[in-house]
C-alpha cells in the first residue's frame, strides 16, 4: 500500500465556528491534527479545505493545503476533490480520511486503520472502540458497529452501523470512530453514488457503501480519540495537549 492522508476541514461548524482555526497551545487546531498524521508515518499528509484562511495557517507552518469548493455535501467529497490536485497520477492506491476534529489521535490509531485492507475484498477500513457502559450505548451520537471479532482477531467485518444500540443480546459492543481508509477505486466510486435509503435514515454516509455492496471492515483499538465539537471539548484538548510537565 501507498496511502495518503487528507484531512478535511471547514470554519462552519454551528457548534464551534471557526474550529479547525481554534488556538490549541499558539497553534490551530488543524495543524495538530496534521503533526498527528505527520506522527503516524503511514504517508505524506495535507488539508482538504473550504476556505483559503484554513489554507494560509497551513502553509504558513509549511504544511500543503487544497482549496476546494464551500458547497461539497461532505467532507469524504472534500477529500475526493483535494486528492486530483495533490496526486493527479494516482500514485496513492490508498487513501485516509482523518477528520479534522481529533488533535488527540494517537498515531497508532492511524496506522491501525489501514490493517483491514490487508485483504484485497475490502474496499474501506474504519475503526472501532469498546463501548464502556450502557449509557454510551444508548447515546445517539455514539455510533455502534454491528461487528464480532474471532477470538483475538484484530480486524472485523462491518455487518451494519446505526445509532441504536446494537447487536441485541450479551457481549461487547463497538463504537465507530469516523476515520476511513479507502482504495483509491473506492473511494471514487463512493462519491459518485447518490445518497442511500438508510443512510439518510441513520444519517450515517457509510451506509451508502454498505447498501451498494460495498465490504467495510473495522480495526479495533483500545481507546478511541475524542472529537472536539463544543468549547468544552477545546478546553478538554487544550489539558491533554499541555506540555510535559505543565499543570493541568
């Protein structure tokens, strides 16, 4: 495998404008979330953005940055369109989508998510986490994964996502972490279809896949990383990212 990662961002979020630009330590958001990909070592890295100022902080810090349309319905399209500027060849037969929410992503987590395409019949690779209790199964914003590993098997296949609680009956359930790693084939085929049935259901874009036929398999981490969505969340990833030997 050859991967590339991109990382989409965009200021509109209605719960934290402006968030890939939120200071963290002196320094934007999004460019923690590049030195994470940077740290992973899986392949070069760069920013699928929206607006040219996500653009600007990049290169200033001597990072790459694509400026791609506002108006794409998601940030898998971003990807799409910022990967024909920056590999216009196709050189990269793989490529991660990390969002740019997670500035505390362990590196590991990164490399993990490429495992599962270790076998050629899988199309996309994602993650998942144990879910701790019966209060984040029943969270909607903590997307479960209908998945069962072998015994110590690291990678599993994707039976189906929902925000429900599932698989009914005893044993562990999974919580999806939204980070992708497509083929190249994949990936462009995903883009191209419409919007499925149960993916506008669930509001969930991985259904699209799964209803086209698509296979997913997940790798499972221990933890799972934390997606700063509210100032809240910027506060908590400010303290985790302090400096070693700071207070917290």
């Amino acid at each position: 495998m050859n991967p590339i990662v991109v990382i989409p961002a965009r200021m509109a979020a209605t719960r934290l404008p402006g968030k890939p630009l939120a200071d963290i330590h002196g320094r934007p958001m999004v460019l923690h979330v590049l030195d994470r990909a940077r740290e992973a070592a899986i392949g070069p890295a760069a920013v699928a953005c929206a607006e040219p100022e996500i653009a600007a902080a990049v290169r200033a810090a001597g990072g790459r940055a694509v400026v791609v349309a506002e108006d794409l319905p998601s940030g898998t399209d971003r990807v799409h369109r910022a990967l024909a500027a920056l590999d216009p060849a196709g050189a990269h037969d793989v490529v991660v989508n990390l969002q740019g929410d997670f500035p505390t992503l362990a590196p590991e987590a990164l490399r993990a998510v490429l495992a599962p395409l270790a076998d050629p019949a899988v199309d996309i690779a994602t993650l998942v986490c144990p879910i701790a209790d019966a209060r984040e199964a029943e969270t909607e914003s903590f997307v479960k994964c209908a998945c069962a590993f072998a015994g110590e098997a690291r990678v599993a296949p994707a039976l189906y996502f929902s925000r429900l609680p599932i698989p009914w009956g005893e044993g562990p359930r999974w919580h999806h972490i939204g980070i992708y790693a497509f083929r190249r084939a994949a990936l462009d085929r995903f883009v191209a279809l419409p919007p499925s049935p149960l993916e506008r259901r669930e509001r969930l874009e991985q259904l699209r896949a799964l209803e086209a036929g698509m296979r997913i398999a997940v790798a499972r981490i221990a933890h799972g990383p934390f997606g700063v969505d509210t100032p809240e969340d910027l506060e908590r990833a400010r303290r985790a990212l302090l400096p070693s030997g700071e207070p917290q």
